[in-house]
C-alpha cells in the first residue's frame, strides 16, 4: 500500500472543495493502475463526500447542512466559535472517508462525480488528507 497525506487549506470558510486534482496526482505518484484509492480526513469536524461540483450541488449540500445542522446554541460542545458544535457531529452525516475504485489509472467515477472535502468549521482554515492506494 501507498499512502500518503495532503494538506488542504480552505481559508477558514464553509467549504465544499474538489479533491480530484490532489487525488490524481497522488495516483500518478503511487504508480497507481488499478486498485482502491482511500482517503481519509484526520479531523473530528469534516467529511468527505462523492458529490457533483459546479452546478450549485456544492452549495445545495452546505444549505442542507446548515439547515439539518444549525449554527445556534443548541449544542453542549461548546467551545470554538458560536455553534461550533454542530461542526462535530457533521462527520456522522458526511463520512470522513470514501473508497473509490482505479481502473487504467483513474477513479472509476460517474461522468458528474467528484470526491470532495466537507468543512463547515470556519474555525479551522487547514485540513489534512490521507490518501491510500491498495494495488488490486
């Protein structure tokens, strides 16, 4: 197996961000043909998803959250900024890892599909990313 970590920053702000660029080049990197690619995010407060970009899909799933999650004092985890403990229950919502096949070299993603990172903590402008290859 390959692994390795990338570092993602994502200035502090609700984001939905588009990892493929990374993932490509982590694969290249790994040699990586065909196999499984794992990513995992190290953080008690983001996720990542299989969504579509680009089309307002990334905004529609941070209006989602905002609404399924609000940032008010519904919250015993309290500390951060206001409502920040809704940040740490979105990991049950938006899985902190996804697997996705690699075939010829590529993901084996549909035509829209795009892995992404999930972050609605503004409290935290830096993200770590462990991305694996298991050779198939």
């Amino acid at each position: 197996m390959h692994s390795e970590e990338v570092e993602i920053r994502t200035g502090g702000r609700e984001v939905v961000r588009d990892l493929s660029t990374e993932c490509e080049k982590f694969l290249r990197g790994a040699g990586g043909d065909e196999g499984l690619l794992h990513l995992w995010v190290p953080h008690a407060t983001a996720g990542i998803a299989v969504i579509e970009t680009g089309a307002g899909s990334d905004e529609d799933l941070l209006t989602a959250l905002r609404e399924l999650l609000p940032a008010d004092d519904r919250w015993r985890h309290r500390h951060g900024s206001y409502g920040h403990g809704r940040d740490h229950v979105l990991p049950a919502f938006v899985a902190p890892f996804v697997s996705v096949p690699v075939l010829g070299g590529r993901m084996a993603l549909g035509t829209w599909q795009s892995v992404c990172l999930v972050d609605t903590n503004t409290d935290n402008p830096t993200r770590r990313i462990r991305m694996s290859f298991l050779r198939g």
